[in-house]
C-alpha cells in the first residue's frame, strides 16, 4: 500500500514532469517561429513587414533556425527610467528632405534615452541622404518619445530604433537610398561593434528591396556577422555601457509582431542631431 508521503513525492514528481513537458514544447513553439520569420526577411524597415534580424546569417551559412534563436527570456530586474511624459508624434511626409547637410562638415547625434545617453558621430560625406534624412527627422522631434522595439544579443548583437510605432512597421512616409554599402569597415560581411546603420526591407534572395530605408536603424554592441546591405552612417561615441545594459537584461518574443523586443524599458526620450 503506498503511503500518503510517496503519494505525495508522486504527485509532485508527475507535476515537475508536466512542467517540464510545457517548457520544452514552448521552446520548440519559439525556435519554429523565430526560424519561420529568418527565412524571409532580414533587418525589415518599413511598413507592411516586421523583420527577423538575424535572418541574414541564415542566408549565408544555411542554418536560419539556429541564426533565429532569440535568448531565453531574462527576469533580470528592468534596468532603465521610467519615460518622459508625452507620445510620438507620428509626422508622416511623401517624399526625402531637401538636401541641407554640408557633406565636409561633422554631424553628431545625441539619443537621451531612459537607459542612459547614446552618442553617435554621424558621416555625412559617405552617407549624405542618411544624415540630412535623421537631421530634419531630430529637428521635427520625429524620435522622442519612440521605444526601441527589437534586441537581438545571439549571434548578431544589436538595438534597433527609430519606429514611432513600436512595431517594426513604422518610419516617416518617404525612403531614402542606400549608401556606403562598400565601407571598408563591413569587410568580410561584419557590422564592428559600435556601428550604427539602417535598417531595410532589402531581401538578398530576390534581389528586391534596395532603397528602402526610412528612420529606423540599429546600433551594434559588438562585432556582428551581417551582409553588406545595409546603410552604416555613424559610429557610436558614447554609451556602449548602456547598450550593454540593455543587453544584459535580456529580450522576450512578442508572438503580435514577430519582434524580440528588449525587457528593459528603453525609449528616445529626446534626439538631437547638431553640427559639430
């Protein structure tokens, strides 16, 4: 006859068990999305697309379900401030700015952001269109108030921004054409830490997408295996301690979007683009 203390170790050995048989088919359930997603889209910028950022990797080395794992999401304790009062303002325009950057001058982006200040220095002789576009995007305060929506720290290490949305799906009406594609700095298909660069709708499989960036781009914390395709126009200056902060506190998949945003409360509070 089985005693009431093995029945009790029973249950809760049949418990764990059970426990244990959900965690692992929701690992599965995530590794079969995220590697859904890489087949198709890589670092997606505009509307009508959310973008799988590490399904470049996949591409060249054919393993797009491993490329595609996001980390486990973290319970570290959210590192960053609360935001600022107010909400994007969500400014949409038909078509680029009028060309007003001096392409011998130095432009310098500053993004006050509830984790800490990120500076970025900005170069507009390789990457005019990109640094006149984020200059009159920071003068119509087009960034304050917008989360950062996607991290990706496996494999690729990056923090992509610049959505009013929050979604992946947002930018402000107009495309600006790719540039620097041929920066010495991405050679042998590699995004150094502390790049900043565009993010796109370009897809290498069919050859389409080129032209295509708007405002969102994503800043690299350490050195990432990434395609030439997209736009790198600035150089982080300050704040690699905040992206690795955010880092740190780890990413969770959001099954709406198809995004890994990041787990601590990150949003531009303020940006700022002044010559320098």
């Amino acid at each position: 006859m089985v005693s009431s203390e093995q029945r009790r170790k029973q249950l809760a050995r049949e418990k764990f068990e059970r426990q244990e048989r959900r965690r692992a088919a929701a690992r599965r359930k995530a590794r079969v999305r995220n590697g859904a997603i890489a087949l198709g889209l890589v670092l997606v910028l505009a509307a009508g697309a959310a973008y799988a950022a590490t399904g470049g990797l996949g591409g060249d080395d054919g393993d797009t379900a491993d490329a595609a794992r996001s980390p486990e999401p973290s319970q570290a304790p959210d590192p960053c401030d609360k935001p600022a009062k107010g909400e994007p303002n969500g400014k949409q325009w038909k078509k680029e700015p009028a060309m007003k950057v001096d392409k011998s001058a130095s432009y310098a982006m500053s993004l006050d952001t509830t984790c800490g200040t990120i500076g970025i220095e900005m170069d507009a002789g390789k990457a005019p269109h990109t640094v006149n576009s984020f200059r009159f995007l920071a003068g119509q305060k087009f960034f304050d108030h917008t989360p950062c929506h996607r991290l990706v720290d496996a494999d690729i290490h990056v923090l992509q921004c610049g959505d009013p949305q929050g979604t992946g799906q947002g930018g402000p009406g107009y495309t600006i054409p790719d540039e620097n594609l041929k920066d010495p700095r991405l050679k042998g298909k590699k995004y150094p830490a502390g790049t900043v660069a565009m993010a796109n709708q370009y897809d290498a499989k069919t050859g389409k997408g080129r032209d295509t960036g708007g405002s969102q781009f994503f800043l690299v914390f350490e050195d990432s295996k990434l395609p030439p395709d997209y736009t790198p126009f600035g150089r982080i200056t300050q704040g690699m301690d905040v992206l690795k902060k955010i880092a740190k506190a780890g990413s969770s998949p959001d099954p709406q979007t198809g995004n890994t945003p990041p787990n601590a409360t990150v949003v531009i509070d303020r940006a700022r683009v002044r010559e320098s």
